[in-house]
C-alpha cells in the first residue's frame, strides 16, 4: 500500500514512519527542498496553467472547475500524449499495464 498525504507536515514524523512500516504502509512524501521529487505533478500543473487557465479570464470558479475537469478528462488523459509515457496518452499507457478483464466461463 502507497500512502500519499495531502498535508504531508503531519505525516512526516519518526513515529508515524515507524507504525507505517510495521503495517507494511510506504510513505510517500518528498524530500524537503528538492523539487524534482515531484516533478511530474508540478509539471502536470504547469501544462494546466499554459495550455488552458491563462489563455483566458475566467469569469467563475465554477467555469474554471467545469473547464478544468473537461481539460483533463476530455483531453490531457485521454489523447495527450506524454514524453514520459513513450508519447502515448494517460488513458492508453495505463490501458497497457492492466491485465487483460478476465471472461466469465459459463
């Protein structure tokens, strides 16, 4: 099991570390300072930013948020393609890694 705090200052203790490993939790927080750690997110980020958010004023959160989740659900993860995903988009690389649906014998 992977375990990725939204807050991560509050999981970030030597005894919560410890009782995370003794049930078999690895933790999942970066280093302090090193900004690579969480490279593809603060690119993912970035690319949200240029390709969509600041090519317009957006006159609600609610349209940014609609915008938002069809950018990524109509585009990013599905036709995008991604250098680190040998140029296959979200949708079709996670489709490779998952075992094929098993058929139901009668």
């Amino acid at each position: 099991m992977l375990r990725r705090p939204v807050e991560p200052e509050q999981y970030t203790s030597g005894q919560y570390a410890r009782a995370a490993g003794e049930i078999g939790v690895r933790l999942s927080v970066g280093r302090k300072g090193q900004c690579w750690d969480n490279a593809v997110a603060e690119s993912f980020f970035a690319t949200i930013k240029t390709e969509l958010l600041d090519r317009q004023p957006w006159p609600t959160k609610a349209k940014a948020h609609k915008a938002i989740f069809e950018y990524v659900e109509g585009w990013y993860n599905t036709r995008r393609r991604h250098s680190s995903l040998g140029y296959l988009s979200p949708a079709a690389y996670e489709a490779m890694q998952s075992p094929a649906p098993r058929s139901a014998v009668a």
